[in-house]
C-alpha cells in the first residue's frame, strides 16, 4: 500500500493524545492521593468536573488541555481524511498538517505546564489558521 504524507501527522495527534490522557491520569490520582480522596470510595456516577475545585489548577490544566485535544482536532481528523482520500495528502496539504500537530503539541505543553493565556491564544490561533488552510484547501479539492 501506498503511504500518505498528511496520515502520519494525524497518527502523531492520535498518539499525542493518548500520552495526554496519561500524563493526566497519573497526575489526578496522584493529586487525589494527597487530597485523601478514594476512587473507591466515590459516589456512584462521580465525576472529576465534582471534585475539580478542590484539585489544584496545574492538576486541571492536564485535564482542561486533554478536552481540547477531544474538541478542535476532530475537525482535523475529517480534513485530514478528505485530503488523503482525495489524492491532496502530500506537499502543502502534509506540511501544514504537521505545522498543525507540531503548534498542537507545544499548545498542550504550555498549557499543562505555564498556562499564561495570551500565549496559550496565540498558539490556538496558528493552529486555527493551519487548520483554515487545510479546510479550505480540501473544499477547493473536492467542488473544483
């Protein structure tokens, strides 16, 4: 089978959200260790949104940036799909791909270890626009 560029910056996302589900995991048990609290112990149906005020915020930033992962790059998964299906899954289409993954990556970095808004935004933003691009670029690939 043939590879396609713009398929390994998707797989790379996949597996960076995964090693954010981890690192956030380990970090809220960790952190409900030190508050006393029991998985066990919970009410039935519980949820971390019941506990996350009492968790302290570099705990839900992990978790707040792990959503996000869950959120916008949805919209890169169908993009990404139709450039690969279409035939476009290479040259610019793959480079802003990565671009996107690679200013998603560091997003979540940021935002689960410093967190300072403005540069939380600005990194959204860059990805956003890749993210236009490759939108754009696949509606011109599939109507023209």
């Amino acid at each position: 089978m043939e590879k396609i560029p713009i398929l390994a910056p998707a797989a790379v996302l996949v597996l960076w959200s995964l090693v954010m589900l981890l690192w956030m995991s380990t970090t809220r048990f960790i952190a409900f260790a030190k508050a006393g609290l029991k998985v066990s112990e919970a009410e039935p149906g519980s949820r971390y949104v019941d506990v996350e005020p009492t968790m302290p915020a570099k705990v839900n930033w992990k978790s707040h940036n792990y959503t996000h992962l869950m959120e916008q790059p949805t919209i890169f998964y169908a993009v990404v799909a139709i450039l690969a299906l279409a035939g476009t899954g290479s040259g610019i289409n793959a480079g802003f791909a990565w671009a996107y993954v690679g200013i998603r990556v560091v997003h979540s970095i940021w935002q689960a270890t410093v967190n300072i808004i403005s540069i939380r935004i600005t990194l959204f933003t860059l990805s956003t626009l890749c993210l236009w691009v490759l939108a754009i670029n696949a509606v011109r690939t599939t109507l023209l």
